[in-house]
C-alpha cells in the first residue's frame, strides 16, 4: 500500500500589516471585480514540492532545521501579471541576498530529499488574483517594507470552498551559529 502524501511548499507567510496593506492595495485598484487572493492566504512560495510522503516530509524538515540565513527586509514594490496563468502579482523589484540564499538552500533540500528541482528561474511573488483577465491597472505599486524573520513548510489542502492553507511549521531565520 502507497504511503499518503500532502500537498507542501515552503514559503514565506507576511505578517498582519504586511497581508493587510497588500489586501488594501489590490482592492482599491481592482474592487469587487475580480476573485481576490484572502488576506489570510498571501504569501510568496519558495519552492512548490508537490504531493509528497511523511518521509520526504521529514527529509525536507531536517533539512530547513540547518538553514542559517540571517533576517532580512524584503520590499514588494513592483505589480505584474502573467497572461497565461491570468495572475495578478506582488513582487520585490530587487532581490535581496537574503531570499536568494534562502531559496537555494531549499532548492538544494529538494535536491538532497529525492524530490525534482525547479527549472523556472524564481519569481519572487505574492499572488493577488486569480482568472484576472482585465488589463494590468495603470497604478503604481506602494512600497510596502516586510522585515522576513522565518520561513514556513505549508499545506495546500483543497476542499468545495476553495484552496486553503495550514503552516505546518516555522523556522525563525537567525543566521549562522
């Protein structure tokens, strides 16, 4: 018998102002027209592992325990839109070495825990909305700072209300010891 899986990825999860100045923005530009990301579900994906067993879970654990990357600001400053996916972003205009060397030790976990790396290039983004099919809004994107002290292994669990999403566990970032 195949042992279950779950749907993870590791992510960063804003806090409270950040998920709230971003809710504020995009629904001052795009109002009621469009299906909006829930506060409660913005974040930026690291890396997607897809549906994975409890041991690769585990691998992929014991890796991030030996993370160590020191706290970083993070500013999502830049609005785009993918035409295929029909998605609307947020997103930092420069990538700060901190997020790289995050993203990579991850990557490299993956390697590591028998899972296949990611091909694309990273785009770091907070997805806003989904089936956006409208133009790209003319406004500009607010700077808004985000102090990135942890990251998080998350569950993607899908259900008749939609996709929703349980952080599994955090890593506070606090650099070599």
């Amino acid at each position: 018998m195949a042992e279950p899986t779950r749907r993870l990825f590791f992510a960063l999860w804003p806090d409270k102002m950040v998920r709230t100045r971003c809710d504020w923005y995009v629904s001052g530009i795009l109002g009621k027209r469009v299906r909006r990301v829930p506060a409660d579900n913005l974040h930026l994906t690291l890396a997607f592992a897809g549906s994975v067993t409890d041991t690769v879970s585990r691998c992929l654990e014991a890796h991030a325990d030996r993370v160590a990357i020191e706290p970083f600001r993070l500013q999502i400053d830049h609005l785009g839109y993918w035409h295929r996916q029909r998605l609307l972003w947020m997103g930092p205009t420069h990538m700060p070495d901190g997020l790289w060397a995050l993203v990579t030790a991850i990557r490299d976990a993956f390697d590591d825990c028998g899972l296949e790396r990611e091909r694309r290039a990273f785009q770091a983004h907070m997805t806003l909305a989904r089936k956006f099919s409208a133009a790209l809004p003319a406004a500009e994107a607010p700077a808004i700072d985000w102090d990135v002290d942890s990251f998080c292994l998350v569950q993607s669990v899908n259900s008749e209300n939609g996709v929703s999403y349980r952080v599994l566990r955090r890593w506070a970032l606090e650099g070599a010891q």
